[in-house]
C-alpha cells in the first residue's frame, strides 16, 4: 500500500470520508436518490434547493467521481453513486438499531421503520400500524402505498424494512414470505344490481355481465383471469382502474361487476352501496404476506413490526369473518325468496 493510501486509511477506517463528508450530507443524498428530485428532497428535509446542492457538490468533490446522472427529468445515480447509496442505507439502518437498542436501555421504545404495501393493504394496515405506534410511542413509521409492479421494484432496489404482499412474487426466489392474514376476494355489484337478487351464480354466467378490471400488473387482476381462463372463459371488461376506490365507484355506477378483496369494504359495510355476489367458488381465499429479502439483516423495529403483524392475524380474520357474514345473511335470504318462487 502507497504511503498516500495510508495516510487515507487510519484503523481500516476511511479517514479522509470520516473527516471530509458529514451525516447531513449522506442524508440529503439518500433522500435525493430516493425520491428521484432535488426539489421534494429539499421539502422532505427542510432545506432550500441551493442547500442541497451545495452539500452534494462538497460530497462529490470528497469522492472524486460523478454520483448522479441527470438526462431531461430523469435523474439516477451513478455506478458510484448506487455504491454510495447502498453503503448510506446501511449506515443508517444501523444507527437506527443503536437509537432502538439505547433507548430499550433507557426504556424507551422508538426506531424507524420503512413499510412498503400494495394499495389494497391500504385499508388495514393502518389500522396495524396504530396499534403498533401505541405500543411503540417512539416509532418513526414510513409508509408507501402503491401497485404490485411498484412495490416489486422497491423489493429489488431495496427501498424499506418490511413489505405486504397479497401474493409473493414466483420469480424472485431470494424473499422471505410470511402468511400473516386472510384476503378474500369477492364479487361485487352495486347494491340495485340484478344479479344481486340471484343466488348460486355460476361463473359463466358471470363472464356474460361487463367487468371492471384492475390494471395491468395487478395481482387480483391475474387471479381473475386465470380463474375465467381455466374454464374457457374470456372476461367482458369494460374499463381498467388503477384504484380499488376507482373501480368501488365506477361499480355503484352500474358500469359493471368486479373482483376485489373484502377488505375494500371494512369502511362501509355490509350496508353499504355495494353488494357482495353469491357466485360459486368465492370468496377465492387468499392470504396477505409481509416479505423481505433473505440477505437483509432487517432492523429491531422491524423485526418488532413482523412480530407484531403476525400476532395480529386472529384480529383481522375475525373482522373478515364477522364482515362477510353479514354478507352470507342476505344470500340465504335471497335463497329462501328464490326456492319459494320455484315452489310457487
């Protein structure tokens, strides 16, 4: 090793990082990678654009190499920048298990966690979330809700702690799956829709009503046309909807019927504007999963999190159970009505 090289490593430590690049700045380069813009890293953190810039300059000028690449609106990080990045994620993870572990000392209970959810978990996780934050008062939670394709990306570019999952990906055989929670999936009309006076409905007749589809990419989408493709079946879609709300409205509309998980209704219902279809072979049972990567050494609040979550499940499949029910209820009423009209 060159004396200069020496003189840059003291202890195997990096002296000439150690002295030269600070915290606040590996801070506001993360948020800029990850939020992939300078202006909402700015706002995130509380600092003026010409801050920003200005600490990622002195980084840059520490690492003599280029970090971030911007063409047009797109801005990504370098080869070394990715480098950096990485080793940041690292950092930071393991300072928060140490503010996690002092505080358990002091008998505190705080630490960050990163969640990633695809948006049907929006309408429970929440609700998980809470309870958890009640029990971990400290806890500073980050919560990313969007599509399935989405949150694969963030699983690949190892973007947070934890993700749920309503069905594990089959190609990336490098992620840890828990079952943790009961997903089922249901068909659902709006509350005046004619089917909804029918009971024992089959799915061929199911395939002749319009359907309202999620997007491509969806993994309900993918359950439902593999069920209709396995009987020969092609589905009548009318419209695609990237949101489960979306496609809750366009369904009291009366554009059509659709699949989605029972969980979309916990706010409105059993009495709600939409109806639950008593078709055959539903409620399809699913299951939701938390995942992560099987090299991550996930953080103490995240493992407190997974812990957490999977106590919860006997809570979440009795507010299922208790849910469809009701559901149930009204399709034995319909049967009753229909075997009377068939006796008649």
């Amino acid at each position: 090793m060159t004396e200069q090289k020496k003189s840059r490593f003291k202890g195997g430590l990096p002296d000439y990082l150690i002295r030269h690049t600070t915290f606040r700045q590996m801070q506001i380069f993360e948020a800029v990678v990850r939020l992939g813009n300078f202006t909402r890293a700015a706002e995130e953190l509380f600092l003026t654009q010409p801050t920003v810039s200005t600490q990622l300059k002195k980084l840059t000028d520490v690492l003599e190499m280029p970090l971030l690449d911007q063409s047009g609106r797109q801005l990504k990080p370098t080869e070394a920048g990715e480098a950096l990045y990485r080793a940041i994620r690292l950092i930071f993870d393991s300072l928060s298990d140490l503010d996690m572990s002092i505080a358990g000392l002091k008998g505190l209970r705080r630490g960050r966690l990163r969640l990633g959810v695809i948006s049907t978990a929006q309408y429970f996780a929440p609700e998980i979330l809470g309870d958890f934050c009640r029990k971990f008062p400290g806890s500073d939670i980050s919560l990313k809700v969007t599509n399935r394709d989405r949150v694969i990306e963030r699983i690949q570019d190892n973007e947070d702690d934890l993700y749920i999952l309503g069905q594990p990906p089959e190609k990336m055989l490098n992620l840890k799956v828990y079952p943790f929670a009961p997903n089922p999936l249901v068909v659902m009309a709006s509350r005046d829709h004619p089917l909804c006076q029918e009971s024992n409905i089959s799915i061929e007749r199911l395939a002749e009503e319009s359907f309202i589809a999620r997007e491509v990419g969806s993994g309900i989408r993918d359950t439902v046309m593999k069920l209709f493709a396995e009987r020969g079946l092609k589905l009548k879609t009318r419209m695609e909807l990237g949101s489960n709300e979306a496609i809750k409205h366009a369904v009291i509309g009366g554009l059509g019927v659709t699949v989605l998980s029972l969980h979309t209704l916990c706010l409105e219902g059993a009495d709600g504007p939409v109806d639950v279809l008593d078709v055959q072979g539903f409620p399809i049972e699913r299951k939701w999963y938390l995942a992560h990567s099987k090299d991550k050494e996930i953080s103490l609040m995240a493992s407190a999190f997974l812990e957490f979550a999977l106590a919860s499940e006997p809570v979440i499949t009795k507010r299922m159970e208790t849910l469809y029910r009701k559901f149930s209820q009204r399709h034995e009423l319909v049967r009753s009505k229909n075997k009377g009209k068939e006796k008649a």
